[in-house]
C-alpha cells in the first residue's frame, strides 16, 4: 500500500503529484480567468459643451430616453426623491438590492467625463468607462441591439441634459456577488452581443417594432420569466413574470384575457394608457405609458403595437374570442346591482358558498359596483369590465390586489381618471372574498387558494397613502 507521505529517501507519492498538479491548474486557470476578465479602460475627456450636440440628434435622443424610459430607472424615488436622471434608484431583486448610476453629464459623480466611445461601450457591451462589468439590471442586453447611430443620438440628448452632483449608494449584494468579476461567467452562459438584424420574412413596420421593442425599451426584461441566475428563459419569451411585487402579463398569445390584444388596442393602451376591452395600466406600467410612449411618435407606437399583436396572434384570435366577450359583458353587472337573494339564486351558489362568496358580493357591490358594472354589449368607457380584466385571468390575485390596495392616480391609466385606495377600507379577509367572488363570477377558472396569505403578502409590499391632512374646525 501506497503512503500518502514522502518516503524516507524525499520521492512524493502519487497523492501529492496529483495534488500538486491540481494546485497547478488552479492556479493557471485563476490567472486566465483575471486574464479574460479584466476590460481596459476608457480614457476620460474634458465634458464637452452643450451646444455641440446637433440639435436633430438631440431631438432623436430624447426620444429614444422616452422609449426606454430612462428617468423611471435612474431617478430616486424612495426617501428624499432625487433629480431626474441622477441615479440612486432602488431595485430589489432576489440577488439584493442594486442601485442605478447617474447619467447626468456631471463630472464628477455622472458620466461628464465619458467619450461617445465609452458610452457606446456600455449600451452593446455592459462595460463601465473604467473598464469593470455593469451589472444586468441595467439592461446591455437589450441594449446591444441598438443601432451605433441611435447610441450617438442618445449620448447627444444625455449630455445636454443638467448636470446634477450625487453619488448613488453602494449596491447591497451578499458576498460574493459584490465581486463583479464574476459577471464574466454570466455573461457567457446569457449575453449575446450584437445589433438587431431584421427579419427578412417580415416588413418594415413589424421589423420598426420588433427593434424598439426588444432594444431599448427592453419590455422582454420584465414580460419574460428569469431562471435562477437571473437569465431571460429565452424559451419562454414574453410568457410574463413577477416582478415589483406585480404580475408582468404574457404578451404572447399565452395571454389568459379573453380579448386578444388586437394592434388598435395595443396602439391605445400604449398612447393613452387605457383601453375598453383590457383597462388601464397601473404601477410599473404606468411609467412605461406615460413617461415612455406618449411621447414617441404614432408611427413608432404603431410599430411596436404591430409587433406585438402579431406575437399574441391577435388576427387570427378576434373572431373565436368574440363569444368570450360577449359572455364577458353578460356576466359584468351581475352582482352588482337587484337584490341580494335573488342574485344567489342566479348564481346557484349553495348554502356554504353563499356565506362567503355572498359577502364578496355585498363587498364588491360596494367597492367595485358604482364604476365597473357594465351592462351594455360593450364596455362603457372609462369603466372596464372586470370580467375582461387581465388581472382576473392570472394565476395569482397579485395585480388585483395591488389595485385594490394603491387605486390609480390622475396620473395612471386613463390621464384625469382616477379610483381610489383601498388600504385602509378593506381587510386582508375582505379583500380575499371581493376577489374569491370576481374569480368565481367573472371567469370559469378554477379558484384562486390561500387568499387572505396573498392579500397580506401583497399589502406588506404597498406604502399606504397618505392620510388627509386634517381640518380646522369651522367657528359657528
């Protein structure tokens, strides 16, 4: 038998060559990977001048900020909100929390001193000027697809935007991801570098679509699930996904609403933030609406809505799903209104289900009955019928609830149409049966479980609105 020490006479046993071998190449493969990983860096220049920036391409820049709603993402909004575009927004992801960089051209603190040429680095490749690796929750991969003439016109609008002095706090990543050499090893299982190349098999407008959509306005980051090390499921594109504590729905034809998403109701949506037969865009949404594609030209809006409707196969869908939305509008103001015995009966409810779905129906009567009972063939506008309402369709109440518990500002949705917060009028109980009763009245779905766990998981993410200010008392 072998020993695993050295012998009397110096020779190393088997062992400890093996072991020395393996130290070896360990030690020659760290040295490749720091070798691989390691980026130049850019040299910085003396921040140029507002005024010599062509002022078309700053006009096309700004453009594609709002396609890509840039100040959404790098602008603070928690605490003491910060100036657009100075960073220190935080986002929560499974991996800790990242904070955003600031894109001012301030010197110091911004990306003053940044060249067109490290600019464009970062956009294709997620490469800071420094030369260390961006983190993917600034979406490179998306960004790569961007044409080199529309990343100068982007850097144009940036630099001429004000300069604001801030630094952004340090990203809270649990050891070792902090290391951001390791994104190396991500980049090759997830990251393709690369322009968009258009589909010969489709036309120009789809094409215009298709690159707005995946490229800067990146809508797969959210629409599209993530595997556990944080890569886009390719396979599953645009099959929807969690993410700030909502539901980003599928945009493909796994969309569970009964109305397609036909490219007239995508255009709307998109331009206005509502739609009849989908309803409004809240939260996350919003931003994308208001702040991203109200202001893009109705061509590009167009595009984008073509893109999309054809991924829902929306024309082949509109005929089929119109029996789905008729039976939708009969069922919309039922419920709602006539008395509650005689709406039991109708539903068939037996003695167990109408003591709980029975009081859903009294709640949704009283908090959901005034605006949302539609009782014509098509919904009436401003008032969406929940029965077409994609949040109903989910797997999980979380978007329902959400709703519930925020209400949409004059801001949200519809401009000037607002609902408001539930927070403080319902309970995590009673919110379960307002939605235990939708579920079971509004779609032939199975129902939803454990409700009321949902509706405190969901709540404990909501800031509650503000309380009114109060009053003074009148003198009699």
């Amino acid at each position: 038998m072998t020993s695993p020490f050295p012998s009397e006479d110096g020779r190393f046993p088997r062992l400890r060559k093996l072991l020395l071998g393996l130290g070896a190449l360990g030690f020659i493969g760290l040295g490749g990977f720091l070798i691989l990983s390691t980026n130049s860096a850019i040299a910085p220049i003396t921040p140029p001048k507002p005024d010599s920036f062509n002022p078309e391409a700053v006009r096309r820049g700004g453009l594609l900020a709002h396609a890509g709603y840039c100040a959404a993402c790098h602008t603070r909004t928690d605490g003491k909100p910060g100036a657009p575009l100075a960073g220190d927004y935080a986002m929560a992801s499974p991996f800790g929390t990242f904070y955003s960089s600031n894109i001012t051209p301030d010197p110091e603190t911004g990306i003053g001193r940044w060249s067109e040429a490290a600019f464009r680095r970062a956009m294709h490749r997620g490469i800071s000027r420094d030369g260390h690796y961006l983190y993917a929750v600034f979406p490179y991969p998306n960004f790569t697809k961007m044409s080199d003439q529309d990343i100068s016109d982007l850097y144009a609008w940036l630099m001429t935007q004000p300069a604001v002095r801030q630094v952004p706090r340090h990203d809270q990543l649990p050891f070792p991801l902090g290391w951001r050499r390791l994104q190396f090893g991500w980049r090759l299982l997830f990251f393709r570098a690369g322009e968009y190349q258009p589909d010969p098999h489709k036309d120009a407008v789809w094409n215009r679509g298709a690159y707005l959509a995946n490229g800067v306005s990146h809508c797969d980051a959210c629409h599209t699930p993530r595997n556990v090390l944080g890569g886009l499921m390719k396979s599953r594109l645009y099959d929807g996904a969690p993410i700030d504590n909502w539901i980003a729905p599928p945009l493909n034809a796994s969309n569970p609403a009964p109305a397609p998403w036909t490219e007239p109701d995508l255009f709307a949506y998109l331009s206005t933030g509502f739609t009849p037969l989908h309803g409004a865009s809240a939260g996350p949404m919003a931003i994308v609406v208001h702040e991203g594609y109200a202001h893009l030209p109705e061509a590009d809006v167009h595009a984008v809505a073509t893109y999309f409707a054809d991924l829902d196969h929306a024309a082949q869908r509109v005929g089929p799903a119109q029996a789905k939305i008729e039976e939708a509008m009969k069922t919309s103001g039922e419920g709602m209104s006539g008395p509650f015995l005689a709406d039991t009966v109708r539903w068939g409810l037996n003695p167990a289900g109408a003591q709980f779905l029975g009081t859903g129906m009294r709640l949704a009567r009283v908090t959901c009955g005034a605006c949302h009972a539609n009782f014509g063939p098509r919904p009436a506008p401003g008032r969406p019928a929940l029965a077409l309402s994609t949040a109903l369709w989910l797997p999980e109440p979380t978007n329902l609830y959400q709703i519930m518990l925020r209400g949409f500002s004059a801001d949200e949705g519809r401009v000037g149409w607002v609902m408001p917060s539930y927070y403080t009028a319902l309970t995590n109980q009673e919110m379960a049966e307002i939605a235990a009763y939708l579920r079971a009245t509004r779609t032939n779905l199975p129902p939803w479980t454990d409700l009321e766990k949902k509706a405190a998981e969901v709540r404990a993410e909501v800031v509650p609105p503000p309380l009114p200010a109060p009053q003074p008392a009148k003198e009699r």
